[in-house]
C-alpha cells in the first residue's frame, strides 16, 4: 500500500540550494550583474541563517532578472539551469531517496519559486509539487509572487490543502526537510526524518527522537 512522502527541495532532496545556484547560473548567462548578485545573495544568506529573512524582499531578488519574460522562457532557462547544474544539485543521497518511495504518492513542498521546483518534479519524474507561486500578466513574470509564500506556516497551509483536496491523511505522511522553517510540518507529520538539519531543527529532532539522516 502506497504512502504520502512529501519532500522539501533545497539541502534535502537536493544536496544544495536550488535558488543560490539558479541565480548563479542567471550571473553566467549575462542577465544580472554578478556584484549586485554577490552583495545581495550574501546578506539574504545572513538573513536566513539568523531567521531574519525579510522572504517577500527575496523572491523579488530572485525574480528581478526575469520580469518581462515569458512562462515558455522561465521554463527553457529553468531546463537550462537543470541539465548544467545537476552534478551541484544531486547526489546519491537523492537517487536513494527516490529510489526508496518509488511506489508512495510523492510530493514535493519548496519555498522556492514554483518555475523552479517545477523544473525539478519533472526532471525527478514527480507530478505533484508546490512551490511559491510567480506572478505573471499578460504572460509576463511581473516580479512579485502571488498568494501565501510556500514557506514555513505557509508550507503547512499549502500542504494541508492539497491533502484535503488529495483526501490524503497528512498527519500520516512521511516529510523530509532539512529546516527549522518546516517546523510547523515537522510537528504535523508523524513521521518526520531531517536530513543534514540546521542546528535548531537538529535539536529539535534529538529532543524528539526522530531520524537523522547526514549526508
């Protein structure tokens, strides 16, 4: 009998940061300025690390270099991205996961923008995703998201919507994450594993007795 496995994306089934490595990829192509990117990548990742991220503010960044451009476009420069970043981005560890829940119901549950947790469910062979959604007029990226970000209690409205409309049990699911920002999923699920987990979720999950997974 199949199970819900939901997956968070970036430092968990990837062995990076899908985001940090898109927009590197972006400074390669000539499409933003690499001091900017440099300056405003590293503040965005002291903001993180501190639990200080102003999240709305980040997805602007990230989205600054595409406005203007097409869904068609995000996706060619996301497959792009994917095919020349792969080694970065996936390890054994993902393959082994994957591998693990090839028979489950599989979603994948990102903060980050939807165009890129998209690129990788389908690169991963998984229908089901949610991610932070772009906003586009007209066809066009606007540079804002729309809706609740996918990230921390939004994760967790986000997700519970999907199970309701699933009629899956999420509380039964399995969850993957390596973030103390997943902590509203993490106490939903009662089958949480952490992998490689920052040190307040690693605390959290020493105190709680569940899987450690290390890379």
């Amino acid at each position: 009998m199949s199970k819900l496995v939901i997956f968070d994306l970036d430092d968990t089934l990837l062995c990076a940061d899908s985001e940090f490595h898109f927009t590197k990829y972006i400074v390669k192509q000539g499409i933003l300025d690499k001091d900017f990117y440099l300056e405003k990548i590293k503040a965005f990742d002291k903001d993180y690390r501190s639990g200080n991220l102003n999240f709305n503010d980040y997805m602007r960044f990230l989205l600054y270099p595409l406005i203007g451009k097409t869904k068609k476009e995000v996706d060619l420069l996301v497959t792009s991205f994917i095919n020349s970043s792969k080694d970065i981005l996936i390890d054994d560890l993902t393959f082994e996961l994957l591998e693990k829940h090839k028979k489950d119901d599989l979603l994948i549950a990102s903060g980050a923008l939807d165009f890129i947790v998209q690129g990788f469910a389908n690169y991963f062979g998984v229908d089901e995703f949610i991610g932070t959604k772009t906003e586009f007029v007209e066809g066009k990226v606007t540079g804002e998201t729309t809706g609740e970000p996918n990230f921390d209690k939004g994760k967790l409205v986000h997700v519970s919507e999907w199970c309701r409309n699933k009629k899956l049990n999420l509380e039964m699911a399995t969850f993957y994450t390596d973030s103390i920002h997943d902590l509203p999923l993490v106490e939903k699920c009662k089958n949480s594993i952490v992998v490689s987990p920052d040190e307040r979720l690693k605390k959290h999950a020493e105190n709680n007795n569940l899987q450690i997974i290390n890379r």
